[in-house]
C-alpha cells in the first residue's frame, strides 16, 4: 500500500468517507465557510481552530470588520482564534494540534505542510470545510501516489528549497492533479521536511506525505542530490526551475525570506550566517513563521545579526507572500522570495516579476543585489 492508502484506510480511487481530526483556517478563508456554514449549520461538530496570519494586523477598516467578525463567530461557537502568533501551517505543528491525528482539512491550499508528520492534510474551499465543520466528517477519493525517492546528501548551498523547485520542473509535464506526492528516505532536517511537503502542493499534487518507502505509485522519481546545484525558478511560475548560473547576474530589488515554506528557524538563521558582518545592497525582508522562531531568533543573535546587516525583521505571519501587506511589490520590480508561489502578481503587482530560491541563495543574492550562486559566493 502506499502512504496515503494506509492512512486512509482503503485503495487507490476509492471513495471514502472519513472522520476528520483536525479543521483550521485562517483570516482569509474564514469570512467564506462562516457564509457557507450557516446556510446549512448550525453546531460546529469538529475540532477547529482559526488563526490570524494572513493579514495580520489588520491594515484597513474592511480587513478589521472581517476579522471582528470572525472573533464573534468564533465566540459563538467555542472555537480558538489565535492571533498575530505566526503562520496556521507552522502553528499546527508548533502547538502539536495534528499529533495522532490522521486527517487534516485546512482551508488553505498548503495545509499539506502538516504531510511531514506523516498525516493526510488537504487543502479544501469554503464550502467543503464548512461542510467538515458542520458534520465532522469529509469524502474523499483515494488518490494515486508519485514517489519521490532522495539518494546522496546535499552541498551546504543546497537546501530543501532546491530539491523541490527541481522536483517541481521534473513533474512539469506531468499529470498531478489529485495525486498525492510521497517522499522516502529524506536526509533534510524536520524543518526543512515541512518546506517538502509544503511545496507539494505546486505540482499541483493533492497532498505530500514523509514516511517509510510503500509500494503502489503510480510513477517514481529519484533526486540525486549530491550532484543538484542551487536552483531558482524563473517568472511565472515554480516549474520554470533552472541551476542558479543560468539566471546570475539578474538585478533584483527586493529579497524575502520567510513564509509557511521557509520561515522555520533553521532557514533563517542559515541565511543570518551569510548575511552577518556585512550589508545587503537591496531591501531584505525576513518573515518568521511564527512567534517561536522570531523568539530564538532574538535569543540566538540571529535577529541582531540580521538587523545590523540591514535586513528588516516582520512581525510572524505571511507577510509579503500574498502581496497584501508589508512588502508589497512595485511595477516593474523583481523579487528573489523563498516563498512557494511566482504566479504574475502574487506578491502586488502584476507588472512585476518573481524569481523563488532557497534561503541561502536569497541571502547571498541580497548582498550583491543580484541574483548570485551561492557556490562561488559562500
């Protein structure tokens, strides 16, 4: 069986019909399943949490009466909010709420971040997790599965980041829509396990999940990953992934390193190594995952370091990632995120242009204010 049929409990294109153990969402979505809700409900049934990360705090009047209206709801129905601690994805994990737990719905599309613990997380729309708040249970149909299989271990200017924009272009002609993405024999620490799974979700798989290597797939891929260079992925898209050497010497004018992908502790204190003692040459935006990390980050000298060398430290949460708020990018400016989506506009404007890296190229692309190999450079 594979990872995803021994979860749920039955084969391949079986449809099912599954308690649900976990049920979040954010800022974002909640206003939506709120509406849907109450055309149907009237007891929430499940175990839900809602978290405000998205936009947070709120920057105008609309924003502020959508999340009062979230906080009324969510006192009516006994339901926790936790506000302006970090990102939902990061905090599930952080707060152990998927421990034992076996499904996941999360009104956000990379709810599979949680996959890395070994749990069937997926990203559902409004109505459908409302319809899991209401009754506690969801369908699904079982998806097929594509394994991923690393072999080697990565250079130090190779992170899971990398892996994936590879993986991501490797899969690009390849039908993955409701398939689910299993990886096996994994050499990246648990922080970096999260960015995995969490970038499943743009190869358009269903859900991503770590454990030990099952039969089943549907189709199977191996990373060699002592000879994978850095990687960058080239606007429009994390598909269009290429070795950093074919895209140095970009300009860029803004770098971000943050988001559910690679805001972890770890990673930001990979790219505070590169960046200490020196001064970056572009606006450098660092968006902790969650007040945890921006915690230890302020323990451990990382945050001075980042701060002397220039940077600007957000408070937790997603940040510029959705181009909403605190980072927002320009007409005409081009961005090095570490974020998992390049989509035209993503991050503001949609004359502008996003290139995605590891945190480490990130750091060192921002000290020279163009995008930069890390191999020639640390």
């Amino acid at each position: 069986m594979t990872l995803v049929e021994d979860v749920l409990g039955a084969r391949t294109g079986e449809t099912v019909v599954r308690e649900v153990d976990l049920v979040y969402a954010h800022d974002g979505t909640m206003p939506l399943i709120i509406e849907a809700f109450r055309r149907a409900f009237t007891r929430v049934r499940a175990r839900v949490y809602v978290f405000f990360d998205h936009v947070f705090p709120a920057p105008t009047v609309k924003v502020a009466n959508l999340q009062r209206e979230i906080r009324e709801f969510a006192r009516e129905q006994g339901i926790p909010v936790i506000q302006g601690q970090g990102i939902c994805h990061q905090l599930a994990v952080e707060l152990g709420l998927a421990e034992s737990a076996k499904i996941v719905v999360g009104a956000d599309s990379h709810t599979p971040t949680l996959g890395a613990l070994g749990v069937f997380a997926v990203g559902m729309g409004a109505t459908d997790t409302a319809v899991a708040l209401g009754l506690g249970k969801t369908w699904l149909r079982v998806p097929e599965s594509v394994a991923v299989t690393f072999e080697g271990s990565p250079s130090r200017s190779v992170m899971a980041a990398d892996a994936m924009i590879h993986v991501i272009t490797a899969l690009r002609d390849y039908e993955m829509n409701y398939r689910a993405m299993e990886f096996f024999n994994v050499p990246f620490s648990f922080d970096e396990r999260l960015t995995l799974t969490n970038f499943s979700v743009e190869a358009n798989a269903k859900t991503g999940l770590i454990g030990d290597y099952s039969e089943g797939h549907v189709r199977e891929l191996e990373v060699e990953l002592s000879s994978l260079p850095p990687m960058v992925a080239k606007p429009h898209h994390p598909s269009n992934g290429v070795p950093v050497e074919e895209v140095e010497g970009t300009g860029i004018d803004q770098v971000f390193i943050g988001s559910c992908t690679n805001g972890r502790f770890e990673q930001i204190a990979r790219a505070a190594e590169v960046l200490a003692g020196e001064e970056v040459a572009v606006r450098t935006i660092i968006g902790p995952a969650s007040m945890n990390v921006y915690r230890r980050m302020v323990e451990t000298g990382v945050a001075k370091a980042l701060i002397d060398a220039g940077a600007v430290i957000l408070p937790p949460g997603c940040g510029p990632c959705l181009g909403r708020h605190m980072g927002v990018a320009g007409d005409g400016e081009r961005i090095l995120s570490t974020t998992n989506r390049n989509f035209r506009g993503r991050m503001g404007s949609p004359n502008s242009e996003i290139y995605l890296a590891s945190p480490i190229t990130a750091a060192v692309s921002a000290l020279y204010g163009e995008i930069t190999n890390p191999e020639g450079a640390l």
